[in-house]
C-alpha cells in the first residue's frame, strides 16, 4: 500500500561564501610506457624451418584511436623487422594496440 502523503524536502537555496584556494598543484600524472616486439617468421612449407622475415613492415597503434592516422604521434609507430626478423617499437602510453602488417616477402601472407 502506497502512502499517499507529500513530504517537503529542504533543498531550498540558500546564501553561501565560496572560498578560493590558492594553494598550487604540482602533482603531475606519470603516464606508464612500454613497447610492443614482434619477431615475423615464414615458413614455405616444404623445410619445416622458419626463415626471419627481414624487411617485413608493421603500424602499430593505439586500438581506441580508430587508425593509425587518427593516432597521436606517440600512440603509433612504425617497424621494420632487421634480418633476424625482429622489430620494436618506441616507448608509447600504456593500452591496446593494433599491429597492421603493411609489407613483407612476396607470397608470405600479411598478418591484419
């Protein structure tokens, strides 16, 4: 059963004083970094032994930019895997990147 009485509430406006501190704030934010390593290999399927895939190219970017060209300069990098098939990328904020392979040896399939 409902109770059907109105109630007041005291939310009427009232003056007050705003007081402003000064004080300064030199707390700044440390923004945790890392990077992402990738080492490409390829395998022809015949040998069984996998090859480093030297020259292989990489964007890697922040997953909540959208692309890589919406990313900020130091939420993305660039990479090219050296002849051990080994890339790294630069220091970049903490969070879920994308790796996009933009290039590698021909008839070795590209990793999206």
């Amino acid at each position: 059963m409902l109770d059907k009485t109105i109630h007041e509430v005291g939310a009427d406006p009232k003056l007050y004083e705003v007081e402003h501190n000064l004080t300064s704030n030199d707390v700044t934010e440390q923004v945790i970094k890392g990077n992402v390593a990738i080492i490409k290999h390829t395998d022809d399927g015949e040998t069984k032994i996998e090859t480093p895939e030297k020259g292989a190219s990489f964007e890697i970017y922040l997953k909540s930019a959208g692309s890589y060209d919406a990313a900020n300069k130091d939420e993305r990098d660039t990479i090219v895997c050296d002849e051990n098939g080994f890339g790294q990328t630069k220091d970049m904020p903490y969070g879920i990147y994308t790796v996009h392979q933009t290039s590698g040896w021909e008839g070795s399939p590209l990793f999206l």
